[in-house]
C-alpha cells in the first residue's frame, strides 16, 4: 500500500439515507436530526429504563435507525419489530416475538452521529469522531501491532480515527471486545481500500467529521 493511497480521504456517504454495501444495508444519521421516538416493546422499554439518562436517548436513537432497515426486509408492523440485547450485549433482532437468525444488526453512537446496519451475515458498524484521533494515538499501541502502525501512521487524524473504527467493527461482527487480544487477532492489511485479514468484507466512510467503517464476518470465517 502507498503512501499516496493513506493519505486519500474516506469517500463521503450522506447521512439519513439508507445505503447498501456488499450486501449489507447501512444509514448514518446525525444525533440533532433524530427527534422521533420509535415505537418500543414492553421488554425494549424494561432495558431502557435500566439505563442511565443520557444513555437513554442514543439507545433510542440506535433502535430507530436499525427498525427501519429490519421494515425494508421484513413484512411486519414497526411496533412487531424489536431490537433487543443477547447475554454479551450486542443486539439481535426479533420479529413478532420469534428471533430472527438470519438477520444481523449492529449499531453504533457518538455524541454527534448514529449509525445501524443490518446483514445476512453478521456485521459490525462503528463510528469514531476525526476529533477523536488524540485520544485513539494513546491507545493505538494496544489496538495495532507495529506493522499496521507503520501502514496507518499517526499523523492524519482520518486514518487514525478510521483505523480504529475498522478493529472496532470488526470486533463487533465477531461478538468479542475492542480492549484485550481479539483486535491484535484481526489484522488491517490495507487502509484505502480497506482490507482485513480472514474472511472478512470491509469498508470506510467518512460522515461529517467521523469515520464510519462497517464489517461483514463470514460465520466460518
């Protein structure tokens, strides 16, 4: 990978509209336009009022983006679809009361950006806010081995704060953890075009001021 090819720009993806990639339906949104509450089961509105205040309303938020992408596969009701947390925390989606298998969803926040995807293999979505790139350069040893250091460097915040989004969603897809061993485990072999080691589908956005990756994990992979 040249140097020219990291210090390209993420190409631009427009918030509030859904968007398909490699199979995958993807929306970005921004955190002040979302104003409407979507319609929550009894056991949505028990895990909401189990969390703290501010927490509430980007939960909210995340829920609604994600229904809209389950009510462009699924034929059912908005108040028959819901988006409830498994035993790790990573969400799944149900519909009419029955799991749907097939069907996998991430989302992810930031204080300025939602953003929710939906596949029929499992996914990850993550955002990480470009003005957030200080912060990941302190961690960044703990995330990237020395090769993907070299390849990303540290002095464009995009790449930096794109990096970072791209382990963050890969973990997501794999249902396992950003801190500890599993992001050493997912190596970035490219940055733009994005690629990862495995079996393992990926790209990066950039909307507004964050970068926005999304992952897609072969279940064997």
């Amino acid at each position: 990978m040249t140097a020219a090819a990291v210090d390209a720009v993420f190409p631009p993806i427009v918030p509030g509209r859904v968007h398909r990639w490699g199979g995958a339906r993807l929306i970005v949104a921004r955190a002040r336009e979302l104003r409407q509450v979507p319609p929550l089961s009894p056991a949505e509105r028990r895990v909401v009022r189990g969390l703290r205040a501010w927490r509430q309303a980007e939960w909210t938020a995340g829920r609604l983006l994600a229904k809209r992408l389950v009510g462009e596969v699924v034929s059912a009701p908005a108040d028959g679809v819901e988006i409830l947390p498994r035993n790790d925390g990573s969400p799944r989606v149900v519909v009419g009361g029955s799991p749907m298998p097939a069907l996998y969803v991430s989302i992810s926040h930031t204080a300025g950006h939602v953003a929710a995807a939906l596949a029929p293999e499992p996914v990850g979505v993550d955002l990480c806010e470009i003005d957030s790139a200080d912060a990941v350069r302190r961690v960044a040893d703990h995330f990237l081995s020395p090769e993907e250091l070299s390849l990303v460097g540290r002095e464009r915040p995009d790449a930096v704060t794109g990096a970072w989004a791209l382990k963050e969603a890969a973990v997501k897809a794999d249902r396992s953890g950003i801190f500890g061993a599993a992001p050493r485990g997912i190596p970035i072999l490219g940055l733009r075009p994005p690629l990862l080691g495995g079996r393992r589908r990926a790209m990066v956005w950039r909307a507004d001021d964050a970068a926005l990756a999304l992952v897609l994990a072969h279940p064997g992979g």
